[in-house]
C-alpha cells in the first residue's frame, strides 16, 4: 500500500525552500540598497556615469526588459503638424 504522507513531505519541503530562497532575495536586496545608498545614492550613480558612459550605459540596458507591450488609446484625436521648409 503507498504511503499518503509521501506527497506531504516533499510539497513541505518545497515551500520550505522557496521561503529560504525568497529570504536569501530580500537580503541581498536590502544589501544593495545599502550599498547604493553608501556609494552616493543618484548623485553617485550620476558621477559613475559621467565617468564611465560606456560602462554606465551597459548596466542601464542589462536593466531594461527585452520585450515591451504597449496598448495606447486616444480619447481625443491628436492633430500633427509638420513644419514646412518652404515657409
């Protein structure tokens, strides 16, 4: 006869891990924060930029998601007007 518990203790110790892994997350998080707060916040961030643009912008489009789905919708109709040379 199979034993009922078995599917119990290994769903236990799934979440068991997933909760340990989610900790492990929220701390690094929180160290980073502290880190970025110690190494000068936006102001930091902004010096390591201009030292550094090819860099900087490197770590910038790591961060930005690869792919964007975007929906716009108009309430009212938009007018363009498109400057003439002729003028």
């Amino acid at each position: 006869m199979a034993n009922p518990n078995i599917g119990q203790h290994a769903a236990a110790g799934g979440k068991a891990k997933a909760a340990k892994r989610h900790a492990l997350t929220v701390d690094f998080l929180t160290d980073l924060r502290k880190a970025y707060q110690e190494l000068g916040g936006i102001e930091g961030l902004v010096t390591f930029g201009k030292k550094n643009p090819v860099e900087f912008y490197k770590i910038m489009a790591k961060t930005l998601p690869k792919d964007m789905n975007v929906s716009v919708s108009m309430l009212e109709p938009m007018v363009v007007v498109l400057a003439n040379d002729a003028d």
